[in-house]
C-alpha cells in the first residue's frame, strides 16, 4: 500500500497482512488478529457461527485451557477480547509493551488453534442463547436488526449478527471446526497493532506463530443483488415505548461522499446540536433517546434514524421526523450548521486518533476492506472540502421518505404504521 501515514509500516507474510503504528508517547500496545468474515457470509443455516465461533476462542487450545487462558491473560495484565460483525471478526489486547512476545503467542494460539473441547461447546451454547435471549428482551437493541432485515430483505445483511438460536442450540462441533478451517486462512487474515512497539518484531512474530494458517484467497462478497424495495417490518410486544427506526440504502466503505455523509448525519441527528435532537427532544421532550447514524459496507450501506416514545407521543414524532427529513431534502442547510457539523466530526476523528485501540482498528479495517490509509491531517483535509452543495446531492439521494424502510418495535402496528411518514405502500 503506498504513501502510507508516518509511523505506519505494512509488511507480508506467507499470505498475510502485518500493519503497525507506532506511537512512542504510550507504553502500552493494542494488538488485533483479524479475519474477513462475519455474519453476511454465512448461509442460512449457519447463521450465528461466526460470533458463536469468536466465542469458542477463549475456550481453550492444545496447550491452555480456558481457565489457564484467562490466567495468562491476568499474569500479563492484559484486557483481551472479540468481536464479530457483518462483515469481519477479531481477537484482540491491550497490554504493557514488555509482554508483547507473550501476548502474540497467546491471541495467535487461539484465534488459528483453538482446540473447541467437547465439554467446553454445550455450556458456551447456552451463553450464547442467553445472549440472544437478552438482546430479545431489549427492543432498543433488537429493532436496528428489524430496519436492517426492512432494508435488505433476503440480502445476507438483512441478518443478525447473533444468527439463530435453533442453528445456535444444533451446529455440531465438526461444522464449528470446518467453519473456522476454511475461513481462518493467510489470505483473509491482517494482524494490526499500535502503540510502543517495533514493526519488525511483530513481523517476526506474525511469521513464527501465523505460518500454520491455511492458504486461501481473499473472501468473496456474498449475496450481491439489486437494491431492495423499502419495507415495513413490525414486532409486537408489550412495550412502554415504542421503538422506531426508519433507514434506506446508504453508501459502501469505499465512497469518497463518506466524509460528507459524516458531516450530513451530524447535522441531521448524529450529535446533540442535531435537528431531531433538538426538536423532538429538547424543545418537545417526546423522546430521551433519539439520533441517526450511517453504516458501510464493502459494497453498500444504510442511513438509519431511531427514536424511543411512548404510545401518546408516535404521532407527532414521526410527524416531525417527516418534517425534518423533507426540510433536510429540500431546504439544505445553513453555512453555521455546516461549520458546526465539521468541527463536531473532525473532533471525533481526533478523539478517537488517541486511542491505540482505535488506530489499531482503523489499519485493520482498511487493509481488509480495501481502503486507503489516510494520516490524521488527511482525513481532517477530506472534512473540511464537503461542501454545502455535497450535502445537498446526499439528502436528496438518500434520505427521500418515499425510498425509507420503517422498522418498529411496540404493542400495536396500526398506530405506528398510520403514523410513519415513509413510503406509504411498504411491502409487509
């Protein structure tokens, strides 16, 4: 990758990708094992292998059982954990940069080894299954994944990234270690990691502990199609509030209108000088909870927004959810709120930049999605070229009513369905 950012160094191994920060100001490193597949590339019988494997990391090796896992990880004061999306899953750690050597030994050992013991499966599996249990009891939570399955229908990102519980409560331990064999491979893998380290050594170790990794390409995107009609999709249950998210088709990781997108989503409810914060929270108090927010993939992605409000209020929430969308579209917006909405996102950019954690994750997402590597003052360059006109273009292609999904969590689908103010024929 060329013209990388100062202090950054990208070197190959056997396939895989070594990716490094140096940040010599911090004693610490934060270390990430990541691999190019989550929950869009499971069929559907499979849903929920990727996250159900990320958990079954921790549950042992040849050498480490899962107690001595996490003993390990205390004798060397490291905070280790994982995570699985839709589209990547990684094992990652923070700790002192003396234990640099023992750590990689130990990630490396469970993220391409893990032994996933017989005795260890079942108890792990009703984790799991109270997880989704609980994520079921939460509607705030779970209708995000109600707008999502609204947007893209049958299309893998429609799925959860907890799959199922009937595939969850069933997936025999020969189909967990066929999961991981064929997807754990050189090709989709990136080591990442930031903080006082030397780029060499984690080369070095990359190559002693990861050369067993399989061969293997690249993933391929799955479930490619055109874009889904807007949908209404509705889960009744005996809420105080109801939940309310309306989201279209958005743009891909890779989009260069990412930045203005950012600073759009600030503008309309991404911060709390945004439009629906202000109206429907501070001058109305309808809603504690209420925001947009964007997300990308590979080759596409969702503009979302969400409100939380009690039976009385859904009317003249989405009423003025309505009115701001078509104000937004059609008005645009104000040079103050422009200037406001770049320094709130150019803030967040720089927050974040002083979390070694966080410049871990940026190096690993890029290499895996496929994206530039941009220094800190290039990104804030990117910002402050958006445009008011760039903004305008965006409303009008993705936040038109009459192409917004509705999703909604709540005791009755005639109050909210005759409330929405989106597309008004919405399949079912």
């Amino acid at each position: 990758m060329p013209n990388l950012p100062e202090n950054v160094e990208l070197t190959e191994v056997g396939g895989l990708r070594v990716i490094t920060e140096a940040v010599p100001s911090v004693r610490s490193v934060a270390l990430g094992l990541w691999v190019r597949t989550g929950s869009r590339d499971e069929q559907p019988g499979q849903a929920g292998l990727s996250h159900f494997l990320e958990h079954l990391l921790f549950k042992g090796t040849k050498r480490h059982s899962a107690i001595e896992i996490s003993e390990l990880f205390d004798g060397m004061g490291a905070a280790a954990n994982a995570a699985t999306s839709k589209e990547s899953t990684h094992l990652h750690a923070r700790f002192l940069d003396e234990h640099t050597a023992g750590v990689f030994d130990l990630v490396s050992e469970m993220f391409l080894a893990p032994s996933v013991p017989a005795d260890e499966i079942d108890p792990e599996r009703d984790v799991v299954l109270e997880e989704i249990a609980m994520y079921e009891d939460e509607p705030q939570d779970r209708v995000h994944d109600v707008l999502a399955e609204a947007v893209y229908g049958d299309h893998p990102l429609g799925r959860r990234v907890l799959g199922e519980a009937a595939v969850i409560a069933g997936v025999p331990r020969e189909d967990i270690l066929s999961y991981h064999s064929g997807r754990y491979t050189a090709g989709n893998i990136v080591v990442s990691a930031a903080g006082h380290l030397d780029h060499d050594e984690i080369v070095e170790l990359a190559r002693a502990h990861l050369s067993q990794a399989g061969e293997g390409s690249n993933a391929v995107i799955t479930g490619e199609s055109e874009a889904e009609p807007p949908r209404l999709r509705f889960y009744e249950k005996e809420t105080e509030q109801y939940h309310i998210c309306f989201g279209g088709h958005g743009i891909a990781r890779s989009d260069e209108r990412r930045y203005a997108l950012g600073v759009l989503d600030a503008i309309f409810g991404g911060s709390s000088s945004s439009r629906l914060f202000r109206e429907i929270r501070e001058k109305r108090g309808l809603a504690y909870s209420v925001g947009s927010y964007t997300e990308q993939y590979v080759d596409r992605g969702m503009v979302a927004m969400y409100v939380g409000t009690r039976e009385e209020n859904v009317a003249e929430t989405c009423e003025i959810i309505g009115r701001e969308l078509a104000a937004l579209r059609d008005g645009g917006v104000s040079q103050e709120e422009l200037a406001r909405a770049k320094e709130h996102v150019k803030g967040r950019m720089v927050l974040t930049m002083e979390s070694t954690s966080s410049r871990m994750t940026r190096l690993a997402r890029a290499l895996l999605f496929g994206l530039p590597v941009l220094s800190l003052d290039e990104m804030l360059e990117k910002v402050d070229e958006v445009t008011s006109e760039d903004l305008a273009e965006l409303a009008v292609d993705l936040y038109d009513p009459a192409h917004l999904s509705a999703a909604c969590i709540g005791p009755s689908e005639e109050r909210f369905r005759s409330a929405a103010p989106v597309g008004e024929e919405l399949a079912a």
